[in-house]
C-alpha cells in the first residue's frame, strides 16, 4: 500500500494492543519439555485453519478436565498440546473436508505447547504476561522449533486472562459450540470466521465506514500496511473505519498474519 494514502480511522483505536506487539519478550520456553505422553491424555477439540490450511488437535491430561468441571483453577503441571497437521488438498489446493464438513487431516507439521507451573511467568511485564503459562513450539520430529515467534502466543492468548489465558477454555469445560458465532452480512461488513476474512475482498466508496465482527472464538485484530492497529477483537465484537482515499488496500490480522484480505475504495 502506499504509504502517503491517508486513512480516516472511524473508530478508537487500542493504543495498549499496538505496544504489546512493540514489546520484545524474552519468553521462556526452555523451561517447557516435549509432551511425551500427550496422547495419553483427553482430545478434548479439534480445530480447521483456513489461513494456513491446517487440521488441529488439542490434548490436555485429565486432571485440567476434571478441574474445570469443578469450576476449580486450572492445576499446576497442566500440559495443553495442539498437534498440527497439514491439511489434505484437492487438485485445486483446497482443504478436503469430511462428511462432517472438517478437513482431513495428512502430514504431520509440528506441535505447539502451552505448560502452567506456580511461580513461572513473574519475569514478565503485566501487560503482556499469560498468568502461570509458558509456550514452546516442536517440530514434527519432537525437536524445538527455533523459528517460531512464542511472543505471539503470549499476544494471542493475553486477551483471555479471564479464563485462565486458555482459548479453548469452554472446549475443556464441555460447553463450545460447534459453531461460530452467525456471521453477519451487509455493505462493508466483513466477518472472521473459521479464521478467515469473508468475504476476503470489500469495495467501498471513499469515507464508507467498513466493519469487521469477530465471530470466532480466538480473538483477531485488523492491521493495514503492519502500521495501523486495530483493538483486540474477542467473540462477537466488531470495529468500524473508513478510508477517504481511493486505492487498494492490503491488510492482515495483527495475531495471525497469515489470514489476509483486500479493501477496494473506488
């Protein structure tokens, strides 16, 4: 996008959510040890990403299920796993879905961790520290993958304080909808949805507000040329801007990038 395009923000703009992405944080991985008997534990969801055509699934041992049915803290010690799958593709390179309409799952990718142990996490700045929890990622062959942006673990899940930085927290207590929230339609609406914008690509008059409503249960945030920063967006709430110039404008989800989409202002 060019970056002497002016653009007319319809909406107050989360100022906090902007410095948490400047902050660099030494995050503490190390300290969390490959699952090796994650499978051991509950499959407790599943979840299909669109952005990066992938198949999850989530484990966690049956003392944190047992916990939250109680109503009771997640416990110390508790180990939550995703196993990250590659999608199966069709000849034109999207997911194959199965009877149920989820995609089906092939190569194994990697794995993400996420470990909660008292005391751990009191070298972080409150604005950005997720409680007791640490994050690591693993590659396919169980080995830290060096590449991966834990930071952004920390980001994702910050928002959610209120139910123990766990994103699948109703998944684990037994009450998630299958569903996301109803997507909403209109002029200039957008929704993300089953992490994806939609629709990907909006046309607008020059000035005409375009809202985004989140109807996924992990919270996103709209970004324009990796400049301009929307609030964090959880389940069901939305954010509105215009922009008065004509052109096309890229943007992207500020916690996961990979989900993308196009504004056309004629």
């Amino acid at each position: 996008m060019n970056s002497k395009k002016s653009i007319a923000i319809a909406a107050a703009l989360g100022g906090v959510a902007g410095l948490a992405l400047a902050i660099q944080v030494r995050a503490g991985g190390d300290k969390v040890a490959f699952p090796e008997n994650y499978a051991a534990g509950i499959l407790y969801g599943t979840v299909d990403r669109y952005d990066t055509k992938q198949y999850r699934e989530q484990y966690v041992m049956p003392a944190a299920i047992e916990a939250v049915h109680k109503g009771q803290p997640i416990p110390s010690g508790t180990v939550i796993t995703m196993v990250e799958y590659k999608a199966q593709l069709d000849a034109e390179g999207n997911p194959v879905k199965d009877a149920n309409g989820h995609f089906v799952k092939g190569e194994l990718n990697g794995y993400a961790v996420m470990e909660k142990r008292t005391g751990w996490g009191a070298e972080y700045p409150d604005n950005i520290r997720n409680g007791e929890w640490e994050y690591q990622s693993f590659t396919a062959d169980k080995k830290v993958n060096d590449k991966a942006n834990l930071n952004a673990c920390f980001q994702c899940h910050k928002p959610h304080a209120g139910q123990d930085f766990v994103i699948s927290f109703a998944s684990l207590r037994g009450t998630a909808s299958t569903q996301t929230a109803p997507p909403p339609s209109g002029p200039g609406v957008v929704s993300i949805a089953s992490f994806r914008f939609g629709p990907e690509q909006v046309t607008v008059a020059a000035g005409q507000p375009i809202t985004w409503v989140n109807t996924d249960a992990s919270p996103h945030q709209i970004a324009i040329a990796g400049k301009q920063l929307t609030a964090i967006l959880l389940k069901g709430q939305s954010v509105s801007l215009a922009i008065a110039e004509p052109g096309t404008y890229d943007y992207f989800c500020g916690l996961h990038p990979s989900i993308k989409g196009k504004i056309e202002v004629k």
